[in-house]
C-alpha cells in the first residue's frame, strides 16, 4: 500500500504515534477489497485507516482505552468504517482474517518505567511470542500474519517467516516478516 500521512488526525498522549516502522508496516501490506483485516495493536489506527482506505474491512484492536478512542476518532474524522475493540492480543476476538497485522512493542525491556508502547518484554519479542502462539486460530485459508521487529528483538525460535520489507534507521535496522 501507498502510506499517506494526513490519515493520522490525532495522537493522543501516550498512544504510539506512526514512524518509521508504521510506515514499512503499511509500504509491505497488499490490500484488496473486500479483504478482512485485523490491526492488533492499533494505537492510532494508522495500518487499519490505510486497510480500510484500500476497501478492506478493518478491525483494530489495542490493550489501552486511549489508542483504541484515538483509533476510532481517526477512523471518523477520515469517515472510514473500522471496527475498534479493547482487546489484549486475542482475548475477546472472534472471527477470521484474511490478514492479521501486529506491530508490536519490539524493543527489549531496558528499564522500569519504559512506555508500554515500545516494551516488548525480555528480549523484545515477548508479545510477538504470545501472538505468534494463536495467530493461526484466526487466519482463513491462504491469510497471512504481518509483524515489525528489529534486529534488537531475539526472533530466535521462531519460524515459519519471511522478512518482506526492511529499512535501515541510524539506531537499528527494522523488518516487516511474514507469517503463513
């Protein structure tokens, strides 16, 4: 897809805003209408404004009640029909996808007090750990699971991915990988 910046009305204090990795997020996505996608970890709705600009039907989810509001104002104030759903990974979710997007925080713990955005726990993937565990219960045949790490995130043990879009950043290198 196309990543159009002015879909991002608002972000709220403390909800993840759109950047680089949002960007390689939304740029490694085929969307095709008709399409139903789940934004898992939405935080200000920006993969699920793009999806539902492209004619998908997008549902976005996010553990904080502050980027699920910031989603849904979004989605409004760009009059695009995306379904917001409190939901903490797939506690709550029911359905299948055609394509299932996480950016999740994939950074490695570092310190007490890091914004929940951005903590992924021991070695960074342990939220990527917890969804790669039931992304497949809600995949429809042929659908695909989309993820962003680092090469700061320990992917080790994981398999069945394939990196599908990278960029280099003065700080680290992120990937968009693959899950079938």
């Amino acid at each position: 897809m196309k990543y159009d910046p002015s879909l991002v009305r608002q972000v709220r204090a403390g909800v993840y805003p759109p950047a680089e990795d949002s960007q390689l997020f939304i740029e490694s996505v085929e969307v095709v209408k008709g399409m139903r996608v789940l934004d898992m970890g939405t935080g200000s709705g920006v993969a699920a404004l793009h999806c539902a600009r492209d004619g998908a039907a997008a549902v976005a989810t996010d553990i904080d009640p502050e980027a699920a509001r910031c989603a849904l104002e979004n989605a409004r104030a760009n009059n695009f029909s995306v379904d917001v759903v409190l939901a903490d990974i797939f506690d709550g979710i029911r359905g299948r996808f055609d394509l299932i997007l996480f950016n999740a925080p994939y950074l490695p713990h570092e310190s007490d007090g890091e914004p929940r955005s951005i903590d992924g726990g021991e070695g960074g993937a342990e939220l990527i750990g917890r969804f790669i565990a039931k992304y497949k219960e809600h995949l429809r045949p042929g659908g695909k699971a989309i993820i962003i790490a680092s090469n700061h995130t320990k992917l080790e043990g994981f398999e069945g991915y394939r990196v599908i879009g990278e960029r280099k950043l003065p700080f680290e290198k992120i990937f968009a990988c693959e899950f079938e």
